[in-house]
C-alpha cells in the first residue's frame, strides 16, 4: 500500500496574531514546519506552535528561511554557502530548543521560500544546508524539492531526504515550481489541487507548463498554512488520498517501514 507524508507551513505569526487554521490543521497533517523566527514567527509562536503540534501528536520540523520579515523570505538575497549555513544551524537550534524543552524530538528540516528554491538549484547553497542539517542532527531529515539539488546534497552527505511536491503550485518543465510572481503559479481551486496530487503520488508525474507530462517523485506532500483557503485544501487532499488507498503517515515512519522491508 502506497504511503505519504502530508505537511504544512506553521508558526508563520506573531504574538497574538496568529495566520490561517494551525490548531485545525493540525488534525489533518502528518507534519509540520515551523517558522523559526527569519521569514516569520517569534520565540512565544514557536513555543506555542510546538505545544500544539505535540499535543496531536504531529512530526515537527524546523522551517528556517531568509532574514526578510518584510517580504516574508520569498524574495531572492545573495548570501554566500556560508551564511546559508550559518543561518540554517542558527535556526534550527532556536526551534530545536523548544522541541526538547517540551520533551518532544524534532523529525526534519526544510528550508522556505526563497532559500529553498534557491538552493533546490544552486549546488553549493543545497551543500551548504544539507552540512548544517548534517552537523547539528544527523539524524533529521532533509526535505527538499523533488528531483532538485536539495535531495542530491542531502543523500551525498548521508542525510535521509525526502522528495517533497506541492499541492498548490504549478510546475515549469525542468521541474521547478513556478515563480510566484507569474499568473498561473497558483492553484486556487482544491479539487484540482487533490487530483495533482494523486497523479503525484501514485503515477510518479506532474502536467507541467504547457501540458508536458515531468517525473516527480512524491514521499512528501506540501500544502501552504498562510492560504485563504489551507483548512479546505488540507481536508479534501486528506479525504482523497483516504479514497485513493493511500496511507498518511509521518516521513521518519514511512522510513522506518521502509528499513524494514530492506532487512
């Protein structure tokens, strides 16, 4: 029986102020990335975020991105593979200490936004992140753009990765999301975005730009908190995976199975 991760975006607020539906979300999802204070989020938010996660039993990982509140980490800067890596054992530790003051363990890492596009092509920018994932935990998990440089360095470095699609975006025909800033990048309609995701997950491809069929490998599935429309999205991937005969499980236990029949 075909299994798969499905996570979502949280933690992406401040203080009181809280964006989308994390607490109902949390019952649809087997993972969650939490904002770790660059992109978005606040030391009292990822607490909070935690506590949630952990109540309902949810895999955590950490989400770290560009230092660009304004811009919410989705515009391009030119950092050096040095900062990148710097920026990224910074802020997996800040959530990390919130994981284990709650007595919880973190699952994985997954950049967002402009660093993780970046990096799902730019060689060194992906070493660079998978070393700082690889040197703070070696056993987390990277998550990373299918078929991109994130899951080459990840695996190259003795990282588990795991090869993440996304529920609300198009693809370009190399395989790279479609920036955010062309008309059709968006896929606003759920029903539409539950059959991408299908298609992903049991046939191994995408109908990129212009209707050319691409490989995509599926283990993880992204759905984006922030959207007016996250809590319907989640629910009705959620049910058409169920009635498609897919299992939703956390990646580390997709991984665990899997070790397991290797044996």
């Amino acid at each position: 029986m075909l299994s798969v991760d499905l996570n979502c975006d949280m933690g992406e607020s401040f203080g009181a102020y809280t964006i989308g539906n994390d607490e109902a979300i949390l019952d649809l999802v087997t993972s969650i990335n939490i904002a770790c204070g660059y992109h978005a989020g606040d030391p009292s938010t990822m607490r909070k975020t935690v506590e949630m996660a952990l109540n309902k039993q949810v895999a955590i990982g950490a989400h770290p991105g560009l230092p660009d509140l304004i811009g919410f980490g989705r515009r391009n800067m030119n950092i050096t593979p040095t900062e990148a890596y710097d920026m990224t054992v910074y802020q997996i530790g800040a959530l990390d200490g919130f994981v284990r003051s709650e007595g919880g363990v973190m699952q994985h890492v997954k950049p967002h936004g402009a660093l993780y596009n970046m990096a799902a092509q730019h060689k060194q920018l992906a070493q660079a992140i998978a070393e700082a994932v690889y040197k703070v935990n070696p056993e987390l998990v990277l998550y990373g753009l299918s078929g991109s440089e994130f899951i080459r360095a990840g695996a190259s470095i003795g990282l588990k990765t795991a090869s993440e699609v996304f529920a609300d975006r198009t693809y370009c025909q190399d395989g790279s999301l479609t920036p955010r800033n062309e008309p059709d990048a968006l896929i606003n309609d759920a029903a539409q975005a539950a059959s991408q995701v299908i298609q992903m997950v049991k046939k191994g491809t995408v109908c990129a730009r212009n209707d050319i069929e691409i490989n995509m490998k599926a283990e993880t599935i992204c759905i984006h908190g922030d959207g007016a429309h996250a809590l319907h999205f989640a629910s009705t991937i959620r049910e058409m995976l169920i009635l498609e005969g897919i299992q939703l499980k956390s990646i580390r236990s997709i991984h665990n199975v899997n070790e397991l029949k290797q044996q």
